[in-house]
C-alpha cells in the first residue's frame, strides 16, 4: 500500500517555482475570501482561517486534482448558515459547535461515498439545475449582503423581504459605513471588469496583468483597514469592524455530536457534501482538461471528505472546492497540491502571528468582496442556450432558481435533484420509436421519414432508441400495437435494440404479452442487434424461449431472414 500520493512520490523540483508561486498568490487571495464567507455563514472571523488550513493538507494527500484549491466557498457558507440558523444564534459558541459537526458529517459522508465508490452520484443534478441552483444561491447571497455595504439591520425571511426592508431602511444608512462599502464594491468591480486589460496595455504579459487584478480583494482589506484606523472610524463613525480575532493556531478536538445534532443536521450535511462535490469535480475536471490529466470522482470524495474531517477537527467548517482560486492556482502555474500545501503553511503563519492586523476591518468590505466574487457565478448564458435548445432543461433551471429564491437553500438543492431525476424520467418514459427501412445498397437501417430507404409490405422494423423499464414499457407496446393495426399486410414484427441497455422486469412482461398477443394473430416477433449483457438475461426467460431462432445479430440478418421467407412462400403458392 502506497503511504505517500503519486504526485509526491515522484515529485520533481522543476514544479517547485511554479507550486510556490501559486501557493503565494492562492494565499494572498483566500485571507479576505476566509474572513468573508465566515461572516457569511455567520461565523466568527476566525473561523475562516482555521477552515483554510489543515483541509488543504488533508486534500492534498487523497484528492485526484492537481490544481483544484480547497476551502471556505460562498455557496456552502451560505447553505451552513442556512441549516443552522434555526438551531443557534450566529457568531455564538454552540453555533461554532454546530459549523463543526456539520464539516464532520459532511466529511463521513463524502468519505463513505467515495470508499463505496459512489462517484456517480454527481450525474443526479443536471448542468441546468445546477446553474440555477447556484445562481439563485449567489442572488441571495449578493441580497444578504446588502444591508452590511449601507451599516443597515434586517430581519427579513426571503429575499423579496430583504429587498424591502432595506428601501424602507436606506435612509438611515450610515454615511461612513456606504461610502466604505461601495468605494469598495467599484473598486473591485473594476479590478475584475477592467484592470487586466488596462495593465496589459502598459505593457505586461496577459497572465500577469490577470493574476494582479485577482489579487484586489487583499488590496482593498488593507487600504480599508488603515483608513479606519487612521480616521478611527469605528468609534467616531460607528462602522462596523471585524474586531478581535483571536491569535495562535485552533486546537485540534474530536468532536462526538448528540443524537438531538445529527437528527437536525444530517440532511443540510448531505446536501452540502452533494453540491460541494459537484462544484468541485466540475471544476477539476474543466482544468484537467488543459492539462491532459485525469479527475478520478470517486478519490475527489475521499479527498473532500478528508478535508472536511480535517476542517471539524480544527474548528473548521464545510469546506469544497472553489472555482476562483482553482482557475488562480492554475493560472499562477501550480503543479501539484503541494501548492495547496505552501497555502496552508502561510494561512496557518498569518493565524499564529498576524490576527492583530485585522481588528479594523470594515465588515462594509467583507461584503463587497462576497458580492463581487458571487455575481461572477450568476450564468444567464446557460438558461439562454437551454431555452434555444431544450425548454424542459431551461425551465428546471428556472424553477430550481425560484425555488431557492423563495424557500432557501436547501429546498432549492431539493427541487433541483427531483427536478433532475423527474426530467430524466419523463425523456425516458417517452422514447423515440421510429419505423426504419434498408438504406439501398447497404446493410443500414434508417428512419423512414428522413431516409430513402427499402421496406417489405409484411415487415414492421421499429427502432427504440431507450433502454426499456417501468416508465416506458407500456407506452412501447401500445405503439408497436397500434402500427400493427394500422398494417394488415404485417406478418413479421422487428424490434431494433441497439440503444437498449436494460430491461426491467416490467418491460419484459411487456415485451412477452407483446409477443403472445402478435402471435396469436400469426404475426412472428423479432429482436435484433440486442446487446450481450441484455441477450445474458434474455436467454433464461419466457420470451428467450419463445423467440430462439428469432433473435439477429443485425437488422440486415432479419430482413434477409424475412425476405428468404418471403421468396419461400412465392414459391410454394406457385
């Protein structure tokens, strides 16, 4: 058994710049991106550093992806204030507790996934739903944030509520606070829209020019931090401040969660282990891609489970992959996680030593670093592309959105997985049959209503294109009866099953009424080009029996099979 990862096995030192260059820049981006989204996920400051530490380790040594940067994300803060809101009142020690059992559940969860081999599980939340899903998330987030940018307080319960207090509220706005909070916010617009494109033109390289702009948001932390200080604008202006976050590395606990705690989180665990895992191996896989590398789903769930079991053992909470600092870390010419290792080394150096510096961080900035990192992730070209090419996939977006929007977070990974599992059913409940003929000249079998191709008066070719179960079966048969009816002439049925990778029990019951009910008209059933493991099963059952003699290796056989017959029957009426 291999004690050491491949990539650090066989490590070279040429991929040392590029790792440290990387963990460097990685850092210096994930320090107010931590402190941020535990504000978010209602946590103390802390909290954020201590999530951005051993979790990056953790992964690093199970994870399949070489660039992939792991930590606090805004859509998994928001979901873990989401679920537990309701049982703490934020910022206080049982809810730190709780953030971490929940980082542990989330962890067991995502590790038993992965040692079960359950990779497969992302395939159930569709690239729209997700789309939707996290673009509602980073609405509500941008909505939540809103109050913080103008020193207002809320007590709304949905985002429409939030929008109206805030009207309501704005002009008891605290000046300091605004002018703080959106000098902030067009700042880092600017950064993010215009910035690179303005440095490439005095002359740098386009990666570097990308690569400063990304690094703004630690720009603003610290240009804020010595104007509230310098001013001391908390005390004479009453802006809201980090204030003391605590010094020296978390100590490490094992936590054991009360029965009461794992009945109220081990849904919300679920699904952020579901989300989280989808995020990440989405954006693994789309920096893989680059690199001609590889992303094994099922070690992407052990590796993120480990860096969730790390995250609760250090105080942490859930944790994933985050899409920002991954396409930076790749960007900066990351090699191997031990870019993410150096990160954890230099977060931890700045929790031991360099707390102190951010006493006087406006909350006001913290919140305009979450706007503008989220209003990235809100993708209107997906529900775009999907309502030109399939309304049921941009209407699953559009409903999982709503849903997020209306009833929060949880409700809408809810909607989003039945929605998912209910649009793959309907599409499979009411597969494409076609009618198919011989192309001339050639042994292929192509749809009559698109092809020029040679038919038999007494042959019914039919093509399902689904693998046939419970959904469909039924369906599959009334139509296969009712082209018969509408057919006299027909004397040989042929079912093509190229595209059929299962049948069920149900559609096998089907298929042998099918057969007695033609055969009872003197009509013969046929399958040809069924599939090996399909063909497995097919053989020591009923309609096996029934059809031996009456299965094909290709249409080509059975049309031959029934023209033989055909010339057969010529000749014996002659």
């Amino acid at each position: 058994m291999r004690l050491l990862p491949e990539w650090l096995a066989h490590y070279q030192k040429t991929k040392l710049p590029g790792d440290l260059t990387a963990g460097l820049i990685v850092t210096v981006m994930l320090i107010p991106q931590s402190l941020a989204y535990a504000m978010l996920a209602g946590l103390p400051p802390e909290i954020g550093l201590y999530a951005s530490v051993l979790p990056l380790v953790a992964y690093a040594l199970l994870g399949s992806s070489m660039t992939l940067a792991v930590g606090p994300v805004a859509v998994a803060s928001l979901m873990t204030a989401s679920a537990l809101q309701p049982l703490a009142q934020p910022g206080t020690e049982q809810y730190v507790v709780l953030a971490a059992t929940l980082a542990l559940l989330s962890g067991i969860m995502l590790l038993a996934f992965g040692l079960l081999r359950l990779g497969f599980l992302a395939n159930f939340l569709s690239h729209p739903v997700i789309s939707g899903f996290i673009s509602g998330s980073a609405i509500l987030i941008t909505v939540s944030q809103l109050k913080h940018l103008f020193g207002l307080t809320t007590t709304a319960n949905n985002v429409f509520q939030e929008l109206f207090q805030l009207l309501v509220q704005l002009p008891q706005a605290n000046p300091a606070t605004t002018v703080l909070g959106l000098s902030t916010l067009a700042f880092l617009f600017f950064a993010r829209t215009y910035l690179s494109g303005v440095l490439q033109k005095v002359g740098l390289k386009q990666k570097t020019a990308s690569l400063i702009s990304r690094l703004a948001p630690m720009v603003a932390v610290i240009v804020s931090i010595i104007t509230v200080a310098q001013w001391n604008l908390a005390a004479e202006a009453e802006v809201a401040i980090v204030g003391e976050v605590p010094a020296g590395l978390p100590s490490l606990n094992v936590l054991v969660p009360s029965m009461n705690h794992l009945a109220a989180l081990w849904l919300p665990a679920l699904l952020i282990s579901l989300v989280g895992f989808v995020e990440s191996v989405s954006v693994a896989q789309s920096l893989a891609l680059k690199r001609q590398e590889r992303i094994q789903p099922n070690r992407e769930l052990l590796g993120l489970g480990a860096a969730n079991m790390a995250s609760a053992l250090s105080g942490g909470y859930p944790v994933t992959g985050g899409f920002a600092r991954s396409v930076v870390n790749f960007a900066a010419g990351a090699n191997t996680p031990l870019a993410g290792v150096i990160s954890a080394v230099l977060m931890a150096i700045v929790i031991a030593s360099l707390t102190g510096l951010f006493h006087h961080l406006p909350q006001a900035v913290l919140s305009a670093t979450i706007i503008i990192a989220v209003t990235a992730l809100v993708d209107f070209s997906t529900f775009k592309s999907a309502w030109q090419y399939d309304r049921a996939d941009a209407l699953s977006l559009v409903v999982t959105l709503i849903g997020v929007l209306l009833l929060g977070v949880e409700a809408g990974v809810l909607i989003g997985v039945a929605l998912s599992l209910a649009v793959l059913v309907w599409r499979s409940s009411r597969p494409h049959i076609a009618i198919v003929g011989r192309v001339p000249g050639t042994e292929h079998f192509r749809n009559v209503r698109r092809h020029k191709v040679d038919t038999l008066p007494n042959l019914l070719a039919l093509r399902v294109d689904e693998s046939l179960f419970f959904a469909n079966a039924s369906l599959v048969q009334s139509h296969i009866e009712r082209c018969v009816a509408a057919n006299p002439k027909v004397e040989y049925v042929l079912l093509l099953c190229p595209a059929v990778n299962q049948i069920d029990s149900t559609a096998l019951e089907a298929l042998t009424q099918l057969q007695e009910s033609l055969s009872a008209k003197g009509i013969q059933f046929m399958l040809a080009e069924v599939k090996g493991p399909v063909m497995d099963r097919l053989h020591e059952t009923h309609l096996g029996r029934a059809l031996e003699g009456l299965i094909f290796l290709s249409a080509h056989d059975a049309f031959k099979f029934v023209e033989e017959r055909n010339l057969d029957s010529l000749a014996f009426s002659r």
